[in-house]
C-alpha cells in the first residue's frame, strides 16, 4: 500500500470521565456524532449525554514544525437536556444526533446541533480583553453613589485570560413528529434543511417558529408506509440541490427550482438487485445508511450494511465504484439480526481531493479505500495496539472457513460491541477522528502529504 494510506496515531482523547477503557463507561459518554469545522481548525463531538465537546488545533510546535498541531479540548457545553412529551407520554433522549458548522463568516464560530426533536443554533466566541475603569461602578461591580462620583474617566479595555464563551442563539423545536435523522446547512448560509423518517423541512436560520417542507412521504395510511428516509444532504455549492437516501436502498435527487414540495425527484439513484443473490436480509442490509456529496459536487458517496458505493450524478442506473467493507459478515447475517447489529448505522466520509473513502466496521476497525489504486486498507482504533506517533499495523479478517495467516483475525473472534459508527475527514488535510464507543482518536498522515 502507499504510505499515504498508511496513518500513524497522533492522539487519543477519552471523552469519558474514567481513565482506562478497561473501567465501564457510561451510555453518556458514547460518542454519537463528529463533525469538522470548514477549515479543520475546530473539531465538534457531540454524545448520548447531550454535551458538545469542541477540540482546536494547536499552532504548530516551533521545535518540530513540521509536525501537525494536536488537538486539545477547546470548549465543553451541555446542547439538549432530556425532555418529556406530555402529549404523546413519550421521553425525548438528550443524545446529539448530527452537529453542523456554519461556514465562518466573522471572528465567532457557529454550530447547529440536534437531538430526536429540536434543533439549536450555538454561538462560539472569544473574549481575552475587559472593560474596566467603570464611572458608575466599583471594582467588584456594585453602584456607587452617584454624590460620590467628582470627576469622569474613559473605560479602557485590558488584558485578561482567554475565555470562550458558548451561548444559544436559536432554537428551532416543534417541526418535526418523528426522529431528526439528520441536518444539513445550505451553501447560500442562510438556509438548512432538517430530515426525519418522513419528511424534510427547509429552515431560514434566521426563524424560528416555523419552516417550510420540501418532502413529505408520509402516507395518507400508515400501513401502506414501505420505506422511511435514512439521511438527506444539501449539495456543496448548488443552494438549490439536495439529496436524501431511503431504506430501500434509493437516492433522490432534488430540485427546489422546480416545485415548492419535493415529493418528485430529479433524479433516482437505484442499482437493480440480483435476483439470484436474494435473501431474507436483503431488503435490511440494502438500506442507505448515509449519504455524502463530493466535494467537487460531482459524485455521491453512500454507506449501506456491507458495502460503501460512489455514485456519478449523470449516471443512476448503477453505482460508479462498490467496495466491501467486510464481506466476510454474509455468513453472520443471523446471528447479526438477533444481536440488533445489523440495524447499525455505519457514517462514511470523504478525504480532501476526493481520491479517498472511509467508513467503519466493527471490532473497533475502519477501513480506507484508495479510489485511483484501487488498494483498501483495514486499520484499527484501540488503545491496547496503539502507542502514540506509531505507525498502525493493517489489519485483515480472516473470513470463516478460509485458510488463515499469521496475524489474520477469525470473523468469529470479532468484537460486535465496540463498532465504528462515526468518522470524520480534515477538509484539507490527511487527519481523520474516529469515535470508537466513549473515545475519540485522531489520526495523521504519517508523511503530512496529500493521498493521490
């Protein structure tokens, strides 16, 4: 493999309050959504608690400088609390679902987060100066008395230890019946739709108290209901394009310019299944469980149970590229319906110069598939084979029945708990966070060169 796609471990942060991952975690502190600021500087995570953890990048070291900045806990704050639904006796979980930068347009950063049901809109700013020399207060802030006050001076702004301070600017609720799947914030950065399983709103972030909806697939009768929608996203520079994935397996393609409700497609995205490869499972393990533009705007990339599949906008009959990314569970799929495993939603990300794909699997493992070579690489996001500024050792699965190498590891001796569910690639740069369970680990190129 190239080295490029060979990525050395750079750091690791323990999002939880315990030290080692042999100690229990709480569900709290399980990671559930990571998510890269538009220049990298800045890396969000939101978890099943309701907190936001923000990382920034440190400047690079002047000893070493050609060495990447680490990041280092920026900012922590608690986005939803759990609520209850009195109407619908119904318990509405704090988990952060998705969490979405707003491109930066002054010296604060903006970020949209959301739980199953409200959406908010965080101001992240920094304040290292204070007023002081008040005429009307003393030092500790009191009023004097106004008798008291003979001559007039000048505040002045002096120096103080950098504070970051996170404050709620919006609030959208109230919009949504089913579970928010997803957000996504529009390239005209004045808009940003909202998924859930059945239905898509187009918010102005500027309103709260009410948004328009683009797509409605409910049906007039539930029992007639056959798919739900999985993932929807705006296209990178296209205000008036978006996309959004379905439990079939289908991806539609919308145009706001040609009807204010979105119910038709542009353009519909299905590979026809083979009908000798049918099975009990097909129907679950097809579903689209997220969906990424490129950043040229030109293709699609979709993760679905076992495969990651690149799709051309001008083609929709059948995917570009299919990669496996762990082939060898077909003959686990029944013991993975059992365990609920085959339900997970595996994220997918895309590396800067779109030459690169990543998305997760189980036992800790992601894999990365160079897209011009066509050479894959299995690596692994643990704490117990992992020592920092190592080099990570490529890792392979030995499927069942098959003849078994050296460092091969059994499908049978596979850990189905700890998963990879949530990834995210530098928009620049060859730096990847990887959310494994209650910990976030960050990884570089070992070379700081750019994947060809």
């Amino acid at each position: 493999l190239s080295p490029s796609l060979l990525m050395s471990l750079s750091w690791c942060v323990c999002l939880s309050s315990h030290v080692s991952l042999s100690l229990p975690h709480y569900s709290s502190d399980i990671i559930s959504t990571v998510e890269f600021n538009h220049t990298g500087e800045l890396l969000a995570t939101g978890d099943k608690g309701g907190r936001v953890v923000i990382f920034q990048r440190e400047p690079e070291g002047k000893t070493e400088p050609f060495s990447q900045g680490e990041y280092n806990v920026y900012s922590t704050f608690q986005s939803h609390e759990p609520e209850f639904d009195y109407l619908k006796s119904l318990e509405i979980e704090e988990k952060i679902n998705k969490i979405r930068w707003l491109p930066q347009q002054n010296a604060a950063h903006f970020l949209l987060s959301t739980n199953d049901k409200t959406i908010k809109l965080w101001k992240v700013s920094e304040r290292d100066k204070r007023p002081e020399g008040y005429n009307l207060k003393d030092e500790e802030g009191r009023i004097k008395d106004i008798s008291t006050v003979t001559s007039l001076q000048v505040p002045v702004l002096m120096p103080m230890d950098l504070m970051v301070e996170v404050s709620p600017r919006r609030v959208f609720a109230n919009a949504h019946t089913y579970h928010v799947n997803s957000i996504s914030v529009n390239s005209d950065c004045e808009t940003y739709l909202s998924a859930d399983d059945l239905r898509i709103n187009l918010w102005h972030l500027g309103i709260t108290d009410r948004s328009f909806n683009i797509v409605d697939i409910k049906p007039a009768n539930m029992e007639d209901l056959t798919e739900v929608i999985t993932a929807a996203e705006f296209h990178p520079f296209h205000c008036n394009l978006f996309v959004y994935s379905s439990s079939k397996g289908t991806l539609r393609l919308c145009d706001m310019r040609e009807q204010a409700l979105c119910d038709k497609h542009s353009k519909l995205f299905e590979e026809p299944e083979d009908p000798s490869a049918r099975s009990f499972f097909s129907e679950i393990i097809s579903s689209v469980s997220d969906v990424k533009f490129s950043h040229s705007g030109r293709y699609l990339l979709t993760r679905d149970y076992l495969t990651a599949k690149v799709w051309d906008l001008n083609m929709e009959n059948k995917p570009l590229e299919t990669y496996q990314v762990h082939d060898y569970l077909r003959s686990k799929l029944c013991s993975l319906y059992e365990n609920d495993c085959i339900f997970d939603k595996f994220e997918c990300a895309w590396n800067g110069s779109d030459s690169v794909i990543m998305t997760g699997a189980y036992n800790n493992f992601f894999r990365m598939f160079d897209r011009n070579t066509k050479r894959d690489v299995t690596l692994e996001a643990s704490r117990e084979s992992s020592k920092p500024r190592a080099v990570l050792k490529p890792r392979r699965v030995c499927a069942a029945g098959s003849k078994r190498r050296k460092d091969d590891i059994s499908v049978d001796s596979l850990d189905f708990s700890k998963k990879i569910l949530h990834t995210a690639w530098h928009p620049a740069e060859n730096i990847i966070a990887i959310a494994a369970t209650n910990n976030l680990y960050i990884f570089q190129d070992k070379l700081n060169s750019e994947m060809h």
